[in-house]
C-alpha cells in the first residue's frame, strides 16, 4: 500500500500551526490588574481583594499571602467599622450582597434573616411548612401565612 502526501494539506496544517503560535485566533494578550505584565496565565482575585480582571503569578502570591497573614484591613460593609480581614465573616449567598461583615452585623443579619423566613411579613404568626410569597405588585418582603395572603389577595387583587 502505497501512501500519498497531499502537499496542499500538508501545507494548511502547517499554516495552522504558525497562526495558532501567532496568536491570530486567540483574544490577544492580557494584563495583570495590579502590576499591569502581561499575563500567559490568568489568576483570578478572590471577591474579598477588591480587584477587577485577572492576576499574574507573582502578584497572586503576594496577594494571598497578605490576605492570609491578615495585613489587609477592610471595612464591615453594613456599619463601616475597618477590621483585619481575618477577623471578618463572608455574608450567606441568601443575603444578596456584597463585601465582609464584622461578627456583630453578621449575628444581626442571621436572626433578621431567620424572621423573615420563619415568621409572616404581615401578622408576624410562625409560618407553617407551606408559605406563600407576595406578588411584586404588593411591594412586600417577607413571605406571607395563608390568611394574609388571602386578605391581600382580596384587597389589591
């Protein structure tokens, strides 16, 4: 058997190959946020760091270690009080929001929290295992108990 080489295909792959090298079908270089090198290998910063785009090797580093070593200070984002980041707790994925709080501000969100879920918005009777949540067009937070909703219901319709 005998093998013929296409040279017209030979030659494509090897077009192929340079272009590839030659960055012409990737989306071009990047940068590091922090010390602006170009980057081959994207990092991404943890939400905690503040920091917009990818990261270099060098500056990610740095980075963790301060973060670990709890060099960096940052504020409680509901009362403002500037803490080490150690000593800050990540809100619940539950909460919507963004940023650390400090001890305090997280116990308060949790029992606020845990209210809202267990107790109606309207009445404030404990919610049973079915509950029922407002329409948008009441502009209600909370989760309502059967009766509630039924004299919501026949107020605004």
């Amino acid at each position: 058997m005998i093998f013929v080489l296409d040279l017209d295909r030979v030659n494509y792959f090897l077009d192929l190959n340079i272009q590839s090298k030659m960055r012409l079908f990737s989306r071009g270089p990047t940068y590091c946020a922090v010390c602006n090198k170009e980057i081959t290998h994207k990092h991404k910063p943890k939400r905690e760091w503040n920091i917009k785009g990818s990261l270099c090797g060098n500056c990610h580093v740095d980075k963790s270690k301060e973060y670990f070593e709890a060099k960096s200070r940052q504020p409680c984002a509901q009362c403002g009080i500037t803490k080490k980041i150690s000593d800050l707790w990540e809100p619940r994925w539950q909460w919507d929001m963004d940023g650390l709080l400090c001890k305090e501000c997280f116990d308060k969100k949790e029992t606020s929290h845990k209210n809202e879920k267990n107790f109606c918005s309207v009445c404030g009777s404990k919610m049973g295992f079915i509950r029922y949540n407002p329409k948008s067009k009441w502009k209600m937070t909370g989760q309502l108990c059967r009766n509630c909703w039924d004299e919501q219901k026949a107020k605004s319709g």
